[in-house]
C-alpha cells in the first residue's frame, strides 16, 4: 500500500530559539495520525527547487488540534535548515508523506510516563501529554527537557502552564553550560533524571534527542537502571 502523500501550506515560519524554527502548517483533510508520530517533507535546495530529498520530522501538534506543528533545530549548511531559514515562508505549499512510526505511548498498563529529551526532542512530547491530558490520563508524566545555555530554550512557558493545570505532570528544565545568572538545574539531562526519579525501573522510559544522549540514556536505562526493554522507548528523529 503506497504511503499516502499530502500537499499543505505553511501558515507559519518563525525563529522562536537559537536556531530553533517553530512552523506552522494546515492540516489536510483526511490525515490522520497518532502522537508520537513523524513525516516526511520534500525539501528542495533554494537554488534548484527541482532537487528535491526527504527529510522526517516528529509532529509536535496533538491529534485533536487543528493544525499541524513542527520545530526544526538548524544544522549549519543542511539542506533542510537552508530551505527553512531562506526559503519557507507562510503561503508555501508543500509535500508530506506519512504517518510513520512507532513511538507511540503504551497505554496498556498503568505506569508512569518518564520524558527525556534534548531541544527539538521535545517535539513528540508535546503531542504525546497533550493527547494523554484529553484523554484524561491521570498518571505521572515527568518531562526533562536538557539544553546548553538559556538561549536554546522554548516553549518553556506552556510546559510551565500545563504543570500548574495539572499535578500530575512535572517539567524540569536543565542547562549543561548555562550562564553565570542561571538560578535553575545544572549538567547533563540523563544524570539529572536518575537523581530526581524513584523506582525508574517502573517506569515507561521516552527519549528523544541528540544522537549521543539517546545512547547513553539507552545503555544506562538497560546496563544501570535496569529498565525492561518493553518499557524503553527510543525515537531516532528528532
């Protein structure tokens, strides 16, 4: 069966952190997908737009909302970051495979839900509590949310907010090289999580991010943690 494929144009394409693009897009009608799920853009070279590659991206909106989010981290010289920071602008048609994946929240027992990520990791999670919090899940959901300095954050605000709506959820943001007036956590995500969390082994474990900290997470979580592999979740994009 041929993966179905959508034209959809951009509402919206906005610098909202260091090299972090928020962009917004209409949802077509009759996509339907599940948090925690990824597509596929067609991104052409801004000189030839005729040379086109695929490049994923997790959908970061929830399933219920009306349109579609995503959030770029730019790599210097990448086709993508080059085709969203000199190229998309809102107007823009553009082509969309998908849904793919599996990274989907197991709903099947009752434990807790463990976040970790890094940047634009976050992405998948944000669609994921949305659609757990709709749903009317009442388990612990933790996000730890790592970054360098206090310049790569965002969407801190509505995290901040759903945290204060809901006790059931935590949000903790870390920095690994923050700034002299940082008043907040410190180090590395992974080592922030197995000083705050109990019983990690009872837990639904999620990680996205940069490459190197998945596998240390992945590694720690079944050499250290001693995570079942049925409770550890590792997503490759980002």
């Amino acid at each position: 069966m041929p993966t179905p494929e959508y034209h959809i144009t951009c509402i919206k394409n906005v610098l909202i952190a260091k090299d972090v693009y928020e962009i917004h897009c209409e949802k077509p009608e009759g996509f339907l997908y599940e948090a925690g799920q990824f597509i596929l853009f067609d991104v052409p070279l801004p000189e030839n737009p005729q040379d086109i590659q695929t490049r994923a991206y997790s959908i970061a909106s929830a399933p219920h909302e009306e349109n579609l989010l995503f959030v770029v981290k730019l790599l210097a010289g990448g086709r993508a970051s080059r085709w969203i920071q000199e190229s998309l602008t809102a107007g823009d048609t553009v082509r969309m495979q998908g849904p793919f994946g599996r990274f989907l929240l197991d709903t099947e027992t009752e434990n807790d839900y463990v976040f970790i990520c890094t940047s634009t990791g976050i992405a998948p999670f944000r669609s994921q509590v949305l659609t757990a919090l709709k749903n009317g899940d009442g388990r612990r959901m933790d996000i730890f949310f790592g970054n360098r300095q206090e310049e790569d954050l965002f969407w801190t605000d509505e995290f901040e907010a759903l945290k204060t709506a809901h006790p059931n959820v935590g949000f903790h943001t870390i920095l690994s090289k923050p700034q002299a007036s940082w008043g907040g956590h410190t180090g590395y995500v992974q080592d922030f999580v197995q000083r705050e969390v109990q019983d990690l082994k009872e837990k639904h474990i999620y990680v996205c991010g940069n490459p190197t900290m998945a596998e240390e997470v992945k590694q720690l979580c079944l050499e250290q943690w001693h995570i079942p592999k049925e409770h550890l979740h590792v997503e490759g994009f980002i």
